[in-house]
C-alpha cells in the first residue's frame, strides 16, 4: 500500500495550477498572488516627519544649550515642502515631508513655546524622527511574492504600493458528492436509520476556508448508475469532485465503479494511513477526483491530508503543507504498527515545551473529534503503542 508521503507527492505532482483573475485590492485578503509586486518606488517615498513638532538642522544646535530659534512656516502632511532658511525652526506634523535643508525633528513636547520662538534645552540628536525615502521598501524590491497568500497585512501592503488591483489565483471550484441511502439533510425528517449529513459539511466549510468555491451536490444513492451520472454532472465545471463514502469493499460500496464509468482514471486506492485507508484518488482531464472514506473522522481527516493542499497547490501555493512540529504526548494510546496513524489530540495549556493530549475516543466514527481537536499527533508506521511523555510530531489542525 502507498505510504501518506508517496500518495500526497503523486496527487501534488498532477496539480496543475487553476488561471488567474484581477481582483481589487481590498479583497485580496485570503487570495493567493499570482504575481511577484515589485515596488515601483522607494517607501516611504519621500522623507517625513515621524511626530508633531519642529524641523531643525542639526549643526545649528552645536554647543550648548538652551537654543532659541524663530519658528518660520510649516510642513502638513500632503501641504506644499517648506524650505528651512539657516538659524530658524518649521512647524512639522506628522507624515509630512522634511522641508528642503532640514535634517533633524524635535518633538513638540521638548520644547518650550514662547509666541514665535522655541527653546530647545538640549540638542537633539542629529537625524532624529525621521522616516527615510526608502527606509521600509527599495525601489525594484520584490514586496509580496508569488505563490504568497494575502493576509490584511499584504493587502494593505499592495494598497500602499499603489496597487488598485492584484493579479491573484482564481478560487478552484470545488464539488461535493455525498453518497449513501442514510442521508438526510440536517433537520429534515427521516427513516429510522437515516442520519444527518456532516462530512460534506465539513469539507465545504474547510475548502472554502482555503479560497475554494465549494458547492454541495444532492446526495447521491448507492446505485452505480445514478453515482456515475452525478460524477459526470460534477466533473462539469469543477476543478476537483470530491465524493464522500462508498470506497470501501461493502456490495454497495459503488463510488469506484462510477469513477470508471464516469471516465475518471483512478490512480491509486488506499493509502497507509489511520483513519482513512480506502481514499481512491484519479482525474478526468484536468478535473482531479478524490474518493474520500465515509467514517466522519476518516473524510475530514482525508480532505486534510489530500484535499487541502491540493486546493492550495491548485491556487499555485509553492508550500501547500502545514508545518509540523515536535510536541509531548500526554496519556497512553494503544496500537499495532503497520499504517501512519493520525491521532486527534488538544494542545495542553501552559508554557515550556508544547504538550498534547491524546482525545479519548479515536474511533473514525466519532464526530465529536473534529470539533475537539485542535492538533493531528503523527505515529510513524512503524511504530507500536505510543507511551506518555513521549514525543513524536504533530500538525496542527487549523495550519492545513
Ligand atoms: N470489510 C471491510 N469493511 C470496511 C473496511 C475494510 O477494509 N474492510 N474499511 C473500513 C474503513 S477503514 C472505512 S473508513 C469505511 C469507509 O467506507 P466507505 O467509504 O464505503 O463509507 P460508507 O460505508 O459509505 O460510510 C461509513 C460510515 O460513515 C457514515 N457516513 C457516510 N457518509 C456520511 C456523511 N456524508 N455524513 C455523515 N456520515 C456519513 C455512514 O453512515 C457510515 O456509518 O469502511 C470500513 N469498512
Ligand atoms: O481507515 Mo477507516 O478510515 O479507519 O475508518
């Protein structure tokens, strides 16, 4: 059976990034640039004042103090540049431009105001409050990269560029197939024995938290033909179908028979992972297609493991993988070597080393461990019953 890294490195190697479309700069936030943003100036681009107070030149205030100068006109942020005449302080404010022979600002709460004149009892030091042309950004310097997603910070970083638009990833549009005879929409009256869809819950909310459109279709029977005929309709349009239940090897288990019959070419099932393992992963074209188990821990896990950097791959994210880290476990968890296990865990309050501990039920039926766990602890294949106390690598969950 194919390891988790060898089946991730096969799925990312077929992402072929999705096109690109201008987008205003104030809803670039989340978007992933497709572009590198140079700046086509320095920043600042001129030197500023960085408080309320008065221009000087510094070698007037030579000696010892007090200094006494008139205070002759004044620069406002966005007014005309003042020049300072010799011997003579200007009124500044701040983010407006040094006027022309100054090179040294005083706050206006170290000196004394007398009508038109300021005393200065201490010189102060040369250059002081300044913001430098140049001094955040050179000109030519690449500011946001490609292949950056655009938090607020970049997205105000490409308005000061002067950016009106951004040249970002289109949003890969993601269509959800959930199949079997029990489900029901949440709230809808049922048959005993039907029970409230949830995973594609899940897996909208997650892909549309990395920038995809993610649209749910009707649930889908467990009858080949109508899978194979709602495979077509979603491969139509999409980026990539996720189907949801029905990989595994039960009689009604029809998802992989109506991927072939769709014309979707599969190109591995079952991966060596715990929970997760009958994951069926192809394409149609460009459309990839991922077969994700039924149990809800097993879907949500899968679409974290596969589906999420593919969206990310998709929009063109050069690291689409959350980074790991090394934690301690804390409490006892039971198993057999064979497959890479992900345990659901919670991050343990305090500081030092980062502890997490082991959520008690780890059936890949359980709901509940989605909404509790806040980190996947990672059990290498090889490895048997994990000890507390022992440390082993762990992702956190909201870093996919
Ligand atoms: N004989 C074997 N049986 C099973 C094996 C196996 O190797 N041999 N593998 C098991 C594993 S591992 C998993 S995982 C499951 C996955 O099976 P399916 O993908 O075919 O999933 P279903 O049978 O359709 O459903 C499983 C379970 O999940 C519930 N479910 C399904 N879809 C949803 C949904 N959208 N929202 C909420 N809950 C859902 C469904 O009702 C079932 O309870 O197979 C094992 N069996
Ligand atoms: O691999 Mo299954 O996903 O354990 O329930």
């Amino acid at each position: 059976m194919l390891s988790y890294r060898d089946a991730l490195a096969r799925l990312l190697a077929a992402a072929k990034p999705v096109g690109k479309e201008r987008v205003s700069v104030d809803q670039a936030a989340g978007r992933v640039l497709a572009e590198d943003l140079v700046a086509r100036a320095p920043m600042p681009a001129f030197d500023h004042s960085s408080m309320d107070g008065y221009a000087v030149r510094a070698a007037d205030l030579e000696g010892g103090g007090p200094f006494e100068l008139p205070v002759v006109g004044e620069s406002s942020a966005g007014g005309e540049r003042p020049a300072l005449a010799p011997k003579t302080a200007c009124r500044i404010f701040t983010g407006a431009r040094l006027p022309e022979g100054a090179d040294t600002v005083i706050m206006q709460e170290n000196v004394e105001r007398r009508g038109d004149v300021i005393v200065i009892r201490e010189a102060p030091r040369a250059g002081a409050w300044i913001r430098r042309r140049g001094s955040d950004l050179a000109e030519g310097a690449v500011a946001i990269a490609r292949g950056t997603r655009m938090t607020p910070g970049h997205a105000a970083l490409a308005a000061a560029l002067d950016r009106p638009f951004v040249l970002v990833a289109q949003r890969p549009v993601v269509t959800i197939l959930c199949s079997g005879d029990e489900l029901r929409s949440p709230g809808e009256p049922g048959k005993p024995g039907s029970i409230a869809e949830s995973n594609g819950v899940f897996v909208a909310a997650a892909a549309r938290q990395i920038g995809a459109i993610a649209r749910v279709g009707a649930y889908v029977p467990d009858d080949l033909d109508v899978a194979r005929a709602a495979v077509v309709e979603a491969l139509r349009g999409s980026d990539l179908v996720v189907t949801i239940g029905g990989v595994s090897v039960g009689d009604r288990d029809v998802m992989r028979p109506a991927f072939e019959a769709a014309g979707v070419t599969l190109d591995f099932w079952r991966v060596a992972i715990k929970p997760g393992k009958p994951i069926a992963v192809g394409r149609a074209g460009d459309t990839h297609v991922l077969g994700l188990p039924g149990n809800p821990a097993s879907a949500s896990l899968t679409w974290l493991l596969f589906g999420a950097p593919l969206v990310r791959a998709l929009q063109g994210d050069p690291a689409p993988l959350p980074r790991r880290e090394r934690v301690v476990v804390v409490g006892s968890y039971e198993r057999t070597p064979g497959r890479e296990e992900f345990v659901r865990a919670r991050i343990e309050p305090g500081t030092g080393p980062v502890r997490a501990r082991i959520l008690p039920n780890q059936a890949s039926g359980a709901v509940t461990s989605f909404a509790e766990a806040e980190v996947l602890v990672v059990v290498p294949a090889s490895q048997g019953s994990v000890e507390d106390g022992s440390e082993l690598e762990a992702i956190r969950i909201d870093a996919f």
